[in-house]
C-alpha cells in the first residue's frame, strides 16, 4: 500500500462518523449492545469488535490498522508506552526457566527488565555484542526462546544484520524482536526482513510533536492475538483514545519529518566531521561509520539522531560548551520537533548512581525540525567559545 495512503486516508471509514475529515475521538469506556447474538460475538472476537476500551476503542482501532500497515505487518497493538509494548513482547514469549539473548546496551529499561523483573521470574538471559553473528549464535542455549535486538541503538548506534538475526532465530526456533524506534518504520521495516516482532517508542518518531508517551508492537496476527489475550489484556498499559487522535495526527506528517531530519542530520555530521575540536561523529549514514555498508543494506535513512565527540575531555570546557548553547534543549527523549542535546557529562556525578560506561566527551544530539543552517550557526559559535 502506498504511504501517502496509509497516511492520510487508511481506517478511516469517514461514512461512519459524519464525513468528518479527521477521524473524531471516541471518548467512551463501553459500547451498547441491543442485539444479544451481536453481543457473544463480540465477547467472543475482543480484539477485533468495540465492547471496552481496554480491548478496542474505534479510535485506537484506526491507529492499529495504520501503525500494521506502516512496519508491513498483519497487526498491530497500541500501548501506553513504548517500554509497555517491549515488555508485553518479551513477557509475552517467556515462562519461568527461559532464557533471552539480547543485544548489549539496548535501552536502559528494556536492561532493567531483563536484568532484575525478569530475574525474579526465574527468566535468564545474556547480552551479547549484536554487530557480531557469530557471538549471537554461540549465547543461544537450549532454554532460549527470545532475540531481542535494537537497530540502531540509539546512543553509540550499533547496528545489527536483521537479516542474518531473522535467520538465526528460525533456525534456533526463537522469537526475534527487535526495537525500530531509531528508524521508525519510514526507514526501516524488519518485519519484512524476516523479524518476528517489530516495537516502536511511539513517543519518538510516531508521534513526533513530544505530547504524548506511546508504543507499538506490529507482528503477525497470531502473535498479536497472543499478546493481546494476555500482556495487553491483563496489564492494561493501553492509550488513551485522545492519546490515539493526536498519534494519528502525527502520523499525517511522519514521512515529511523523518526526511527534514534526516537531510538537517546528514547536512550536520558532514560539517562536524571537518570540525578541529570534534574526534569523532557516531552517525550510521556517516562514511567513517564502522557499520557503514549494514546501514545502507538495510536502512533507507537514519533520521535526526547522532552522537559526538569533542577532543577535549576537560569536564569544565565540556560543560562550557552545552552552556553556550542557544538552541538546542537538555532533555531526554528525541524525535519531536524540537532539537536537543544530551551531554554525557550531565550524567556523571548523579548522587546515588554510578558514572555511565559511555565517555564523558560524548554528546548526544538531536536534530529536529528546524533550519539546520539556523542550527548550526549555533553549535560553530558554541565551539568556537569553548
Ligand atoms: C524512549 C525509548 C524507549 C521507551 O519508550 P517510552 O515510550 O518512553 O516508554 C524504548 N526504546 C528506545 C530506543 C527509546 O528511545
């Protein structure tokens, strides 16, 4: 199906709602039944009829069939976060005595549900380095049922062959997972390379405007009527239908923005990369980028995120340098309109919390969505001061 299809016209059964153009929000819990057949039919197909809000609410539903249709997949759930979605499909693949392999480094609370929720279940699992087959292949055990992969990471980047880790899975008979949200499914579409289920921090990229916390899970419609049975269902982590009507505005412009940021990115790192106080550019569409070659096989684009790091490891100049800064917002989360820097060094001396693995003269920057010469007339003159 055509993007520009999904995008703008896609589940939206307009006869049914007045002809309005946008689809309007459904603001009820429950649904009406006169006709009692009409009723055990809907008990009986929750997924797929309107009876509550927590199973299917009409405006949640058009989201469903978009975010389906966008990762070319059967179905799709939305949840109240993107760290609800992963962890509906890992626990939804998992009993007791079971056993992940994961990439190393993938989103801090996709590790922690590994690493300690998971643990009290007696779910084991190992972090392995994704960039390397043969180490993926060699932490698989007889009791593992689950890869769990991230592509691009979305700090230092690292990819993964989704192909080769498709393949993998089949062959161990595992369920491969993999977190898309740097790319969004603009970018990138595992599901058509093999992947079983695909999740999205639909905060990010999705949703696109930083006002609402959403996720998604696209896969084929036996997993994604297993999921909803179960993790969905029983968890609740659902959005909200205001929450819905706002993504799906979101989504009429998530081609045009993954573009933007993508072009203001490339434009950016480019002139970085030339700069006398900066080391090194992460960026996967970089051609100094080690994995180079993997991202142009399998990625069409890399959108607005890109790490860098500055000569200096002089924690006063590091400092002096995000001070100087005019337009770009500390903050976390990305893929909004707005363009933001993390700097690593905002993360060293947390009371209570050990120093971060990464190097204290990293930067995390986020590009958004406006003038990228505006942008980087900032960042020359916040180098040339440091
Ligand atoms: C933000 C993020 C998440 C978590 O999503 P929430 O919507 O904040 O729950 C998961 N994975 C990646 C890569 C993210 O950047």
């Amino acid at each position: 199906m055509h993007l520009s299809e999904i995008l703008n016209h896609l589940g939206e059964e307009r006869a049914d709602y007045f002809n309005a153009v946008s689809p309007p929000v459904i603001q009820s819990s429950n649904f009406v039944y006169k006709d009692l057949d009409k009723f055990r039919a809907a008990v009986s197909d929750e997924i797929g009829s309107h009876l509550y809000t927590r199973g299917n609410n009409p405006t949640v539903a058009i989201l469903r069939k978009k975010l389906a249709a966008l990762e070319a997949s059967e179905d799709a759930l939305a949840f109240g976060s993107g760290v609800a979605a992963i962890a509906a499909a890992i626990i939804g693949n998992v009993s007791a005595g079971d056993h992940i392999v994961c990439v190393k480094a993938p989103y801090s609370w996709t590790f922690k549900l590994l690493d300690k929720f998971l643990r009290r279940f007696n779910v084991t699992h190992d972090f392995v380095d994704g960039t390397n087959i043969a180490e993926i292949e060699a932490a698989i055990k007889p009791n593992t049922k689950v890869l769990m992969l991230e592509s691009p990471n979305s700090l230092t980047f690292e990819l993964q062959d989704i192909r080769a880790c498709a393949a993998l899975a089949k062959k161990h008979g595992l369920v491969s997972i993999i977190d898309n949200s740097y790319c969004s499914p603009i970018f990138q579409k595992p599901i058509t390379m093999g992947i079983d289920i695909s999740v999205h921090s639909g905060t990010k990229y999705l949703n696109g405007h930083s006002d609402v916390v959403f996720g998604a899970l696209c896969g084929s419609k036996e997993m994604v009527q297993q999921i909803f049975d179960s993790e969905q269902m029983n968890l609740g982590a659902i959005v909200s239908p205001h929450d819905a009507m706002l993504i799906i505005r979101g989504l009429r412009t998530l081609e045009l923005r993954m573009h933007r940021s993508h072009d203001s990115a490339i434009k950016i790192t480019n002139w970085l990369e030339q700069h006398p106080k900066v080391e090194k550019v992460y960026y996967p569409f970089s051609k100094s980028f080690p994995q180079y070659e993997l991202a142009q096989k399998q990625m069409t684009g890399t959108g607005g995120l890109f790490s860098l790091m500055l000569k200096t490891k002089d924690p006063q100049k590091l400092e002096g340098f995000f001070y100087e800064l005019e337009r770009f917002l500390l903050a976390v989360s990305w893929g909004g309109h707005e363009s933001l820097v993390l700097p690593i060094v905002a993360l060293y001396n947390i009371p209570g919390k050990e120093n971060p693995a990464l190097p204290i003269n990293l930067f995390r920057f986020y590009i958004g969505l406006e003038d990228p010469d505006w942008l980087m007339a900032d960042l020359e003159q916040a180098l040339e001061k440091m």
